[in-house]
C-alpha cells in the first residue's frame, strides 16, 4: 500500500538527550523519508532550539525545524510580551527555522509559567505578525476532553498525572480563547496539533476548518483519537474524504524535555508502534485489536481499531502533500551567525532571569555544545 509513497512526518520531538543520528537513522528505518523536529521547551535551557538546529546542519535535506518558545519572555517581557515575540519569531526564521511550534496552550505549561490568555491583547502583535509573515505555527491546543473528567479519566491519564482540576485552565475557556485570536486573525497559517482533540466532535471540528481556510489538523496520536474514530468510522471516513487535504500525517515520537527538562529517553518500541498504528489505521481495510504494550499503550483497555483503507492519491497528500503546501518545499538554511546570536541571547536570558526568578537553575549545556557545533 505504501510502497512509492513519500512520508512526511509534521510531529517528531528534538530532545536534548538524543542523538540525532540515531533518530534520523530511526526513521529511515520506519520508512519516513522527512520529518519535522520540534524543539522541546525546557524551563532550565530556556530555549532548546540551537540544538534542533543543529540537527537540521547535519541533515539539510531531511529535516523541517519548528521552534519552541523560549519560557523566559513570560518573567522578562510580561508588559510587552507580543512585541517582544513578534521580533523573536523573526529570529527565528532567520536563524533558519520553518515555523513555529506553540505547546503553551498545554494544561500544565500553563499552569507552570505565567502565561497570559491567549486572547488577552498583550499578545495582539504576535498574532498580528504571524499572520501578515504566513508564518507556519503548530499549536497544541489542550488535551483530550477526559483529562478534565475524574470519572471517566483514563487510568493512564491518571498515573501520568493527567487528570486536571480547577486548578488548570479549563479546555472549552482555551478553546475560546485560540478560536477569539483566528477570529481577529483568519488567515493564520496553523497545524492544529492531535486533531484539535476534536476527534469525538467531528462537526465541531468541519466548522473551525471550514471558516478558516489555512488551518490544517495533524493525525498524531493520543491513542483517544483512534478510538473515537472507530466508534464512528463511517462518519470519520466522509470527514477524511471532505478535508483530506486539510490533514498532515504525524506521530508524536522522539524523546521528551518537555515543561521541566525532566526527560524521557527515546523509547525505540513506542517509537516504532506509533508509526505503525497510524499508517495501519489510514492505509489497511481489515480491523485490528489494540491492547496495552505497557509503553505507547500504557494501560490502555484493548479496542478494535476500525482503519480507513484510503486510496494512494488521499495516502499521498495525508503522508507528505499537505505539509509542503503549508510549510514550503524545502527546508530552509540554517544561519550559523544567527544561531550564535541565540546562544548569546540565552546566555543573558539565564542573567537576567536568574534576578527575577530566585531558584532558576540554568542549563548551559545547549549552548555550550552549539557554540561548538557552529563556532
């Protein structure tokens, strides 16, 4: 089914402590022929993205970068947050990154840094930039609906620390908030990241996309997705015909510095099986029971997948078509004076946050190693 089908895939983690050789040698061995890496956001790091970068130097041809935010504007910058973001995402792209990947609107980095709404009009430049620029964003945007529902939370959600009380945002208030900003702001060139968490309200879901007509959904796991879709396959199958070319093909693997830097190491068994379900889910016809491997599937009750069996042009724009039309063709160059520059300007962040912040620990180690990788 997909032999001779390029594979793309928008949603891979860049963290620290894995080797970018090996991950790029990982994925050639699960048949991706690009992918594009995010930097993770790290609260002792400040900004992870010299390391993503440099992972893009190694391999120019193969590797799309979107970068993360550097968590320090939100103590340094609180009265000119939009401003100062706005100048930083041009950096950005001058330091030869393809777009940006905007993880803020996850629970727990909200309730961890002082984040303001995202309609608040602090961040009115930002957005006014991001769109007039068509800088490409992947934003993740809560999690899945359960996650705020103690009784009927997964146990998985629950022993991850998942389950969110009033003490976090709340999902549908952080849904008005993302839909108040496309409203001001149409046009914006965005990939919303785990299908919105909209896979259980699929007209929901067909009313953002069809009033705004640069946003596109990507296919990562959250394994709640796929089983949202197989309750309902009939319906889910018209959705990925009327919008398959609004949806990109991911899988959410890598290593992990998300929040705290506190990291997982890359997990080579979830790392296989979260290519494998999601291909199998869009290319294969006869269903397949899914049970808890105790990595990706972490006490996950089995289910029956019910997979979709779409034909090789729909394969074709899902797998690598509909990134490029979003993203651009080609990676761009990485800028080695620029990248310094960032080093730098981490360096000074860490100073000044170290003022601000008492107990900020900083992590040089990034720059460190980058400063030696494009010095």
């Amino acid at each position: 089914m997909y032999k001779n089908i390029p594979v793309l895939d928008c949603h891979v983690h860049d963290a620290v402590q894995t080797d970018i050789k090996y991950l790029a040698d990982f994925l050639e061995g699960t048949g991706t022929d690009r992918a594009c890496l995010h930097a993770c956001s790290h609260s002792r790091c400040l900004s992870t993205v010299p390391h993503t970068l440099a992972a893009k130097k190694c391999f120019p041809d193969k590797f799309y970068v979107f970068a993360a935010s550097d968590v320090s504007a939100y103590y340094l910058h609180a009265d000119d947050l939009g401003e100062h973001m706005a100048l930083y995402g041009q950096q950005l792209l001058t330091m030869g990154c393809d777009g940006i990947k905007i993880l803020e609107s996850k629970p727990q980095m909200r309730k961890m840094h002082p984040i303001p709404d995202f309609d608040d009009p602090v961040w009115e430049p930002f957005w006014a930039w991001a769109e007039k620029a068509q800088v490409p964003f992947l934003w993740h945007v809560n999690d899945p609906e359960t996650f705020w529902d103690a009784e009927n939370a997964p146990e998985f959600a629950i022993s991850q620390g998942w389950l969110y009380d009033e003490s976090y945002v709340n999902n549908e208030v952080q849904y008005t908030q993302i839909l108040n900003v496309l409203d001001r702001h149409p046009n914006m060139r965005i990939i919303f990241a785990h299908f919105f968490f909209m896979s259980a309200q699929l007209d929901r879901l067909s009313a953002v996309l069809d009033k705004y007509p640069n946003v596109m959904i990507d296919i990562t796991p959250g394994i709640e997705m796929y089983e949202n879709f197989s309750k309902n396959i009939e319906k889910t199958a018209v959705f990925f015909e009327k919008y398959s070319k609004r949806i990109c093909y991911g899988t959410d693997i890598g290593g992990r510095c998300v929040l705290m830097g506190e990291g997982r190491k890359f997990d080579p068994l979830e790392n296989t099986r979260r290519p494998q379900l999601v291909r199998y889910f869009l290319g294969e016809k006869d269903s397949l029971e899914i049970s808890s491997d105790g990595h990706f599937l972490r006490n996950n009750p089995p289910f029956i997948m019910h997979p979709l069996g779409l034909d090789r042009d729909t394969l074709a724009d899902i797998l690598m078509n509909n990134f490029v039309r979003q993203v651009g063709g080609e990676p761009k160059k990485v800028k080695a004076e620029a990248v310094l520059a960032e080093c730098e300007r981490v360096l000074n962040a860490m100073n000044a946050l170290e003022i601000v912040l008492p107990g900020f620990e900083p992590d040089c180690s990034v720059v460190e190693s980058c400063e030696k990788i494009f010095g």
